[in-house]
C-alpha cells in the first residue's frame, strides 16, 4: 500500500485504545448455511448480520463478535525494551507451539522513523536505513493475548505485504524501487527477503531472482515450482508476475540461496489475452460484465529483471502485458491464485481514456487451465472518491487492498476505503458483506489472516498501528 490519494484524507488517530477485551452483541440464533451447488468451483457462506458500532468507538463488528488489541505501535513493547513500530502490513500466521501462534507482521515504514523497526544485530538488510522498514514476530496464546515481540528482519523499506510459503516461511515484500544513494540506503532495495516462521532469517539475504521492484504481495504454489508476485506501482501501471523454478527444480527451506541470484529461474509479466488472441492493455478494460468469465493468459519473460536501469514495468510496451492500477494484496489455493487490483479512478492518467473506472477488482488465476477470471467487482463510487461517507454505509465498499482465504475457502478483503475502511468477506462471483468498520479513525485495514483452525481473524490498523484478534462464530458464516 504506497501513499496515494487517501493519505490527504487521513487524520490524526482519534482516542487512545488500551489493551484488552472489547465485545459487541450477543450471539445470535443460527439457521444452518446452505451449501452451494455442488458444479460451482467457489464456496458459498451465509449473511454476516448488521454491524454495531463499538461503544469504545474502535471496531464495529457482528452481534457476537468481539476483538482483543495484540499490539499497538509506540504502547506495547518489543522484549528488547524498545516500542513496537508503527504502519503494520501484511502479517501471516503460523503454529508456535504450545498452544500458541506466531504473527510475522510486516512495518511499512519508508525511512528512518521513532517508530521504525530497531536494527538488531543478525537482521540488518541495509545499516544505511537505520530504524525503517522490517518485520516483528509476535507470540500470541490461543486467545490472542500478547506473549512476545521480536525483530525478525530491519534494515529494509516499506514492507507491505508477502506470502508464506509450504515450508513455513513467510517472504517479505519491499513495495519501493530505491537504488543505493551512499548515505542513507546503502544497498538498492525493491526486493523480497524471507524470514522463517519462529522469526529467524536466513541472514537478510535479497532474493534478487524474483526482481527487483514495488512489490505488493505474492503466493507460492502448491507444486512448488511458482511463485506469483504483485506490483503496487504507477506511471506506467504495475504488473502481475510470475517466477517459474528451472526444469526439475521444487522450492523449499534452503531454496533461498539460489532465489539470492537474479539469473535463476524465469520472470515474467503477465497478458491477458482478448478473443483476437492479442493481449488487453489494461484490466480496466474488464468489467461486471465479464464476471466469472474465464480470458487465457500468457507469460512474457521479464528483460532485466534486476531494474538496473530501467524499471521491470517499463521494459514494456502496452501492447505486450496487461497492465493495473494497484495490483495489491496475493493469496493462493491448491488450484490457483487469487490478486486484487484496488482501484482505476475517473480523470486520472493511470485509467486509459476508453477504460472502465472501478473501485475495486478480485481476480483468481486458474494454474491448470491457465486462465483468470474477475470474481468481484466493485463500481467506482464517485461520493466515496471524494471520501464521503455513504448513506448505506455497510454496502458500499471501496478499494480492496490485502486479501486472504479463510479456513473455508472463502475471502476476507481488507479495504483501504476512502469513505469507511471495512474487512470484508467476499464469496467469489457472489455477495460481498462488512464483517467490521473501522471507527477509530480513517486508516486502512491490513494484513487479514485466519489462524489454522479458524478461531481467531487477526487484521491491523494500518495508523496508528494496531492488531486485533477477532474472535467469535466464525464457522457459523462461513463454514
């Protein structure tokens, strides 16, 4: 998530949030969910009732629902004493044993902040950075309460989002192209870096393989041999890409040292393809109407995948890939990826003239058909552009940013909104509901994950940085 138009919208952090419980309702009366029908390759899930508004004016959420703060930037504290860093992003979740799991929770802090991730000794990318970018560790019980912070890499900038991978890594993405200045970066950054799931790393080791620019988010695939990456970028619009491991070659926990090389495997960009067989220059070309549509895709090799001179997205012409405004949030199944693209604006450059406008876009990959399809889509709202709120709050929802999949095969999309910031659960090519609404302030939601037996929903406060575990009867919705 770079700074973009919403950073002109956002205020001050409204009250202060302290540790603890907070519940919203009661436990409503449940009707059994109705299963979905059986040729459908997407789950269906019943309605989320209405929201209610927090009393503490932090969280709406569900009758029933209620969330715990595991962490707030400059409040809770690392072990090492020092404050836990601001802007939380992309966070996955792994098993700690013990009756415990692990958060790894990305910074995305730009430059030297108070609030940046410390540079401990045996995580330090680039010393020239001092306290920036990075990620923590976080041990949480079974109920969310905080056990531990922990730095698991520094010295890196703005850390957006990733993915974790089959061997119980979590890949960190630096969403920035910035080259080495000598002074205050004294390496190149736009890199993915991995850092394991009890939060040590592997040294904090570039892998140059998967290129080097704004990334957003990426997914490892279930046969280990891709992985699919995501561009947060503009002038010209970002792209989708895909990494292909050499013939014979499956990733795994010490496939790092030959990802540290920028000539192995295979980059490239992605096109999809129209009916006349020739690549659609821009995803805003697709609208509701192509709904669950499939479109073939193919895969153009990415020149200089290291950016030396010119950045990946450049070395391209329109006619070659497709390009998208704010290719953002990654998450993969056993038969594809999912990827969303947070919105194309009316009136601005990054839209082509005869484009479509939206306010949102969810796209899943299929790997044995090689094929993508639009499985959500949310009009532009002109009211909600200019930040104002909608009458029908709950309803209208924009800009989609990180998505995950939940335990039960459905989304939960955490929106980066202009008028309200809601986490939102999406059943692919049906209804899309507010599971919470940030009342706090006007910070976008980041970083959703499920723990693995889908008790708790762990989502941050991008500003001023906080974590919530959300709990409550999660499988009575969605399972």
């Amino acid at each position: 998530m770079s700074v973009d138009r919403r950073s002109v919208l956002r205020g001050a952090a409204a009250g202060a949030a302290g540790v603890g419980f907070a519940t919203v309702g009661t436990v409503p009366s449940l009707a059994e969910a109705t299963p979905g029908p059986r040729h459908s390759p997407f789950p269906t899930h019943r309605p989320f009732p209405p929201l209610l508004d927090d009393p503490n004016g932090i969280l709406a959420l569900p009758p029933g629902f209620r969330y715990r703060i595991v962490t707030k930037a400059g409040e809770t504290r690392l072990r090492t004493g020092q404050p836990t860093p601001s802007m939380h992003d992309g966070t996955a979740v792994f098993d700690g044993g013990r009756n415990r799991y692990l958060l790894i929770q990305n910074h995305e802090v730009g430059g030297a902040s108070q609030l940046g991730v410390p540079p401990i000794e045996g995580t330090v990318y680039d010393a020239g950075v001092g306290a920036a970018g990075g990620c923590t560790v976080i041990s949480v019980d079974r109920d969310g309460k905080n056990l531990g912070e922990w730095v698991g890499i520094s010295g890196t900038l703005t850390n957006c989002a990733g993915g974790h991978t089959p061997w119980g890594t979590w890949l960190t993405c630096e969403e920035t192209e910035s080259k080495a200045n000598g002074t205050t970066r004294l390496k190149d950054h736009g890199y993915v870096f991995e850092v394991w799931g009890d939060g040590r790393t592997a040294h904090p080791v570039p892998l140059k393989a998967l290129g080097r620019y704004a990334h957003e988010a990426l997914a490892v695939d279930k046969d280990r041999n891709h992985i699919y990456l995501s561009e947060d970028a503009s002038g010209p619009n970002g792209l989708f890409y895909r990494w292909s491991a050499p013939a014979g070659y499956k990733l795994g926990p010490n496939s790092w040292r030959q990802l540290a090389d920028a000539d192995f495997g295979t980059l490239e960009a992605m096109a999809i393809l129209g009916d006349d067989g020739k690549p659609i220059p821009d995803v805003a070309y697709l609208t509701s109407a192509q709904l669950l549509r499939p479109f073939r895709v193919a895969w153009v090799p990415v020149p200089d995948r290291n950016a030396v001179s010119v950045s990946c997205r450049r070395q391209f012409t329109n006619d070659q890939v497709t390009r998208g405004k704010k290719f953002e949030g990654v998450f993969g199944t056993d038969e594809g990826v999912y990827v969303v693209n947070s919105y194309a604006e009316s009136g601005t450059s990054d839209l082509p003239s005869d484009a479509v406008p939206h306010d949102g876009m969810v796209w899943f990959y299929n790997y044995r058909n090689r094929t993508i399809q639009l499985v959500t889509y949310f009009p532009e709202s002109a009211a909600a552009d200019q930040g104002s709120g909608a009458r029908y709050d709950d309803y209208n929802f924009d800009s989609p940013d990180n998505v995950t999949v939940t335990p039960w095969g459905s989304l939960v999309l955490a929106e980066d909104g202009n008028a309200s910031s809601h986490v939102l659960s999406s059943t692919p090519g049906g209804p899309t509901y507010a599971i919470a609404r940030n009342m706090l302030n006007d910070s976008e939601f980041t970083g959703p994950a499920f723990s693995a037996d889908g008790r708790i929903l762990f989502v941050n406060l991008q500003s001023p940085g906080i974590t919530f575990a959300i709990s409550g009867p999660w499988r009575d919705y969605l399972g």
